[in-house]
C-alpha cells in the first residue's frame, strides 16, 4: 500500500506543517523529504491529524512505519481485528489514535472485467494491478491509524502505522482488505483518547471507488504487516 497527496487539495495542511520545528528536525534526524506531496511510502513523513496537548485536533509531520528490534522492516499495516491484544499495538490503540488525510491510496489487486465469466480460481490467478482508491465523492479519504513516540538519532520521533480490515464494496473485488476509512464527522471521536475506538470501527466507511492507476517509478521499501 502507498498513499498519494494531492498538493492542491491539502496545500494549507503542508505549508503549514512544513514550517513546524519537528517537521525540519524529523527531515534531519531520519534524511527524509518534508516534501509530503505526490506519492508516499512506507517511512516517509506525512501530515497526520492526531490530539495536541489540549486534546483538540491538530496537524503533526509522523513517518510511516513502526520499528522493532527484531526486524528492520517497518510495521505498516495493523490489522483492526488484533489491535487491542497485540503487544506492539495494544497501547496506541486505546491511547493514541490518529487519522491520515490523503486523496487515496493505492493497492495492488485484481482486475475487473465487465460480463467477466472467469472462476474465482482464474480471477485470482490474473495478474496484479495498481489501482488507485479513494472514498466516494470526496477530495479527502480520512484513513484510521495508530501512533507512537520512538527514539531514533537521539530524537523522539511520532510514527504511525495504518489500521486495516476486511475489504468490503466494491473493494473486495480487487483487493481482501482495505484501510480503515472514516467518515469526516468521526475524526474527532476517533483521535479522543478516551473515546471507544471498536465502536467507532463500526461506522467505518465502504463507498470507496477505484480506478486503475497511473505509474510512477520509485524504489519501494520491504514492509511487514503484523
């Protein structure tokens, strides 16, 4: 999975949070772009809507991908199903919510044909496409995520990690699971610390369109989804 940011769509988000002293020090201490516009990957740094000290709604600059020792592969990905039993994900998931903004997302899956009369066994065995996903008639697709503070270079990082669950819609057909996507009047719900998250998985949204999507070159990272 990546995500693409439409600079026109969120331009007052990233010029804001590119001016942020934590966002020039993350680019520092982890060598990234503060760029967070066009396509992102796994370990770039994005605009991530999480609490401020206050506990109101703020813009912060986290990196994708949660580290542990025991692999130097970043942990993308939490699936929603395991999120408050799993060790690495058990804490965030009932004290530091977060949602990212983006334009959509991109997954590689199956294509879809019309009148397709091909077996669920032939479908399968197609070859993968990227398409290109994003929330029904909406700019902005809202995805869930957890996060949390790491030390890297001597600096406490914020980085976030993507919730997902079964696909369903239109989605299942090209893909068996998908972000968890929320609705923009549950965003504030979502990111209170002490607001009941499985509750608000519940409302999670399903009207999602696709398209195949367009190609652009870039080296992908090896991810793990746990």
């Amino acid at each position: 999975m990546s995500l693409r940011i439409e600079p026109k769509e969120m331009a007052e988000v990233l010029i804001k949070v590119r001016k942020m002293a934590l966002a020039q020090d993350m680019s520092v201490r982890l060598g990234k772009s503060l760029s967070m516009s066009g396509d992102l990957y796994p370990s770039d740094i994005a605009p991530v809507l999480a609490p401020n000290k206050y506990g109101k709604m703020a813009i912060f600059p986290m990196a994708w991908g949660f580290t542990h020792k025991a692999t130097t592969k970043p942990f993308v990905n939490c699936r929603v199903e395991t999120a408050d039993s799993k060790p690495l994900w058990k804490d965030s998931w009932y004290r530091r919510r977060c949602v990212i903004p983006a334009s959509w997302y991109y997954e590689w899956g199956y294509p879809v044909y019309e009148d397709d009369s091909r077996s669920m066994i032939e479908h399968r065995n197609t070859k993968k496409i990227k398409f290109a996903i994003q929330t029904e008639g909406s700019d902005i697709t809202y995805i869930a995520g957890l996060y949390r503070y790491e030390e890297h270079d001597g600096m406490q990082v914020p980085m976030f990690s993507i919730l997902t669950r079964e696909a369903a819609g239109t989605v299942r057909d090209i893909h068996d699971r998908m972000p968890l996507i929320l609705d923009k009047e549950n965003i504030l719900d979502w990111i209170r610390p002490n607001s009941d998250p499985s509750a608000i998985v519940e409302k999670a949204l399903s009207n999602m369109v696709f398209e195949r999507a367009v190609e652009y070159p870039r080296f992908l990272p090896e991810i793990i989804t746990a």
